[in-house]
C-alpha cells in the first residue's frame, strides 16, 4: 500500500512542486492550500505524514500540528520561510519531528520524507521482536513490543521520536546519555554544538509526563554532560 502524505502550503506553486516530486517517488498525495480543508483531509484519510507550511491563510501549521498531535503520531514535517531558531523550537516542541526552510531544493524534500517514514515504521513494527521489552519507573512503563507509553495506567501519547528518546535512556538504565550520544542513536545524523533539538524534545517528554522542571522525577538532567532514567 501506497504511503499517503498530506502536503499544506498556501503558495500553489510549492504545494504542486512537492506533490509532483512525491508522485514521482509512488508516494498518494493529499493537497490543500489552507488549513480548513486540511483539517477535513486529517479527520477523513489515512495519513502516513504530513508536510505544512507555517503560514497559512486561515491559520497557521503550529495549530494544525497541534491538532494533528492529539489524535496521531504519525511524522510531520514544517515549512518556514522564517530561519528563526524561535519558530523551529516551537514547532519541535508541539510534536513536529522535522522542518525544511524555504527556498527548498525538492531531493531535500524527498530525503526528509523519506528518512521520517522509515524511522516511523521501523519504532512500530513489532511483527520482527523476538521478546517482549518493558521497562517500569514508578508508574511509568514503557512497552517497546507495543510502542506504548503509560503512567500510572493512563497511556501517555507520544511520539516516534519521543518514544526512541525515552526508550533509548531507559535502555541505558541510569547511565547518562550525552545529548550526542542520544542525537545520533536517535535521528541517525551527525551531531552539531549548536543543535538543541534534543532539549527541546526532552523539554516535551517532560511535559507529557507531568515533570517538574526543577525537580523531574524520570528524566534527570546531569548538566554537562546529559540525560538519565534511574529505575
């Protein structure tokens, strides 16, 4: 079955490029020039992931991502025409897994697209596990077979990227993971001193899970050096 992609940009030229480029690679492409009818495309169609620009006519991609975020956790790519690190921490931090800045050369975007799904897939396939893992801290349990995530019996919606973060500090069980170290495990990608990408999904983890930002009873931040579960 075909992966299906919604595609939002108000500028007719960029959403008709994306969406022949995507075709091209046999991708089902959903397009919409405003957020109404984007939104209509989200409640009514399977969707694999979702590309969509900051702004919009009618609204903006932060709130459609938000939206997006209460119900699936399938990866959403942001379009920005802005190169404020402001406006790609927010959308990192609402539950956007990537962003592109315009001007954009269409392979990046194909790349990118590619690279979300298949780190999409491979966090929930859990036809190849062999055993079961799950981890438990105080209320907090973590199923890597189902790709669940419960406190205190509540599942807890996360996503991909959230999920492999989270898990990967729980694997190393009260070792510290250096923001490189989880960055690299994670996004498969080299890591760069001035990337907080990280930060700002354990800032999300944390408030997902109810942290207190100064005294956070799972993920414990040993400054310097990173980031530790302790069973």
């Amino acid at each position: 079955m075909n992966d299906h992609i919604l595609v939002v940009d108000d500028e007719k030229e960029i959403a008709d490029l994306i969406e022949l480029y995507l075709m091209n690679e046999g991708f089902t492409i959903h397009k919409c020039y405003d957020g109404k009818s984007a939104l209509k495309v989200i409640e009514e169609q399977r969707l694999d992931l979702a590309i969509l620009d900051v702004m919009l006519p009618d609204t903006d991609g932060f709130s459609i991502c938000r939206t997006i975020r209460e119900k699936f956790n399938y990866p959403i790519i942001m379009l920005t025409a802005k190169i404020e690190d402001v406006d790609k921490i927010r959308g990192l931090t609402i539950g956007a897994d990537d962003y592109i800045t315009k001007p954009f050369n269409p392979l990046e975007v194909i790349a990118r697209v590619k690279a979300q799904l298949r780190r999409y897939k491979n966090y929930n396939d859990i036809s190849q596990e062999e055993e079961r893992d799950v981890y438990e801290i105080g209320g907090l349990v973590i199923d890597n077979e189902r790709h669940e995530c419960t406190l205190y019996g509540k599942p807890v919606s996360l996503t991909p990227i959230e999920f492999k973060i989270l898990w990967t500090l729980c694997e190393n069980d009260g070792k510290v993971v250096s923001s490189e170290q989880l960055f690299e495990t994670v996004w498969g990608e080299e890591y760069l001193d001035c990337n907080n990408t990280v930060m700002v999904h354990i800032r999300r983890l944390r408030e997902k899970l109810g942290e207190r930002p100064r005294n956070p009873k799972y993920i414990k931040t040993v400054w310097g050096v990173g980031y530790k579960i302790e069973k």
